[in-house]
C-alpha cells in the first residue's frame, strides 16, 4: 500500500513539475552591466549556462563615463561582435534628454530610466539608493512629489522600459505596502500604459509587488525582466520567474526590442 502512495505521489510531482516546465518560456535579462569583474566574454558564458538571453545596459548621463554623442560610435562597436546580446542606454539622472541628440538616442536597442535620481521641491538633488543623497522631511509629501516626478517621467521621457520600478529609498522600503496605496500604483501603471512603456520586473531588488504586477496586467502593460547587476554575483531571475508563477503571466506579457544594426 505504500509503495503505490508513494508511486502515486512520485507520479503528480512528476506531471506537475513537467506541466509547469512545459509553460515556462524564454526569459530574458534586459538589464545586465557590465561592473566589477564581469566583462563581456562572462556574460556571454553566464547567458549560455543559465539559459537566459541578456541585454546590456551602458549608462549614459550627466557625471558618467558616457556623457555625450561623440561616445556613442566607441560604446556601440564594443557590441560588434556580439550579436547575441541586446544593447540598451541607460538613461541617467533627467538631464539626460537635453545631453544626447534623438538620433543617437535611437542607436540603442532600447532606452530605459528609473526615477532614482530627481530634484525635489527645494532644488536639491536626490539620489534615493543613497540614504545621505536623499532628503524626507516628511514620509506622505516626500512619496506624493516621487510619484509625480515618475509620471512625469513617463509622460515626457523617451524610454521604453520603466526600471528598478516602485523602487523606495531605506527609509521607506521596510514599509512599501503602506507607500505603495492602490492610487498612486494606479497613477504610475496609467502612465506607463498610455505611453507604451514596459514595467522592469527586478530580480536584485524583488520589486514591483506581485500586487502591483497584478494591477499593471490587468490595465495591459507589459513587462521585462532585469536585474540592474552591481558585479558578476547574480543568478537566476528568481524573484521574476516568481512573479512569473505567482501572476499569472505569459510570453504575451513581455516586451522584447529589436535588435538594430551595429555599424
């Protein structure tokens, strides 16, 4: 008798995980850096180990390596010989629409922002993944003026993918379903769903909530995978193949760019 409740119980296990393997589709990382010791030829032996297709993210912006049009020709030829990889610009800080010229813009596979980086009400100049960097005075006002700086982000910035989404600084993290109210998630997945903007699902800071990846399908936006990646220590995409499960989602979902020519 038990050997055939054990043979029954092997056999659902077995159809279960077969079912859910059978389901599952190719994901890809469209926010992978190359940082720390993590060069080009890792990410190619990363990418073919674990089955995941990447897109590397190069930042451009005020303060950082690539900072202007004449550095875009260099940064694009490094991928020449890589055609397996995507290649996207990583948008820095809001200057960045007034540093680089549309046509270099549309160079990149694809552009993508987070609004990490934003000037407050009193001009000073927040970076929120750094507590010194980040000024709340007041937790309410300080989470209103972020989400209206994000929809203003999506509203006039010319990006396709909406990274390290809903992210909050130390302060707040700890109490993200209390920040996060069904309004001004509502507020952001509007946005992102008028201006065709895809929401990043991210694996190094286990963000959007499930909740809020439930709302933004239901309002018919798509989404990526990424991780944002500070060296070689990352794996997996655990928490999206989680959110993956968890929500319900299908290959429909995602967004994926066009690779373009490199010259």
């Amino acid at each position: 008798m038990k050997k055939h409740l054990f043979l029954l119980f092997f056999i659902i296990v077995f159809i279960s995980t077969d079912c859910q393997r059978s389901t599952e589709f190719q994901i890809t990382d469209l926010h992978v850096h190359l940082k720390g010791r993590f060069t080009i030829e890792d990410a190619v032996r990363k990418s073919k180990d674990e089955n995941i297709n990447y897109g590397i993210a190069v930042n451009c912006g005020l303060g950082f390596p690539v900072h202007n049009d004449n550095q875009i020709d260099s940064v694009l030829t490094t991928f020449k010989d890589y055609p397996q990889f995507y290649v996207a610009m990583q948008a820095e800080g809001r200057e960045w629409v007034d540093i680089f010229s549309k046509e270099s813009i549309e160079r990149f596979d694809y552009v993508f922002t987070d609004a990490m980086t934003f000037t407050d009400e009193k001009g000073r100049r927040n970076r929120i993944w750094m507590k010194e960097e980040t000024w709340i005075e007041d937790e309410e006002e300080f989470m209103d003026h972020l989400v209206n700086i994000l929809v203003n982000i999506l509203n006039t910035e010319p990006i396709d993918i909406y990274v390290n989404s809903t992210f909050l600084p130390d302060q707040l993290a700890d109490r993200y379903d209390h920040f996060w109210t069904e309004e001004r998630m509502d507020k952001v997945i509007s946005a992102a769903k008028a201006n065709n903007i895809a929401i990043e699902i991210n694996n190094r800071y286990k963000i959007p909530s499930a909740d809020f990846i439930k709302r933004a399908k239901k309002a018919g936006v798509k989404f990526t995978v990424g991780t944002n990646n500070a060296d070689e220590r990352f794996s997996g995409a655990d928490y999206a193949r989680k959110m993956i499960r968890e929500c319900s989602l299908d290959e429909s979902d995602f967004f994926l760019p066009v690779r373009k020519e490199r010259i």
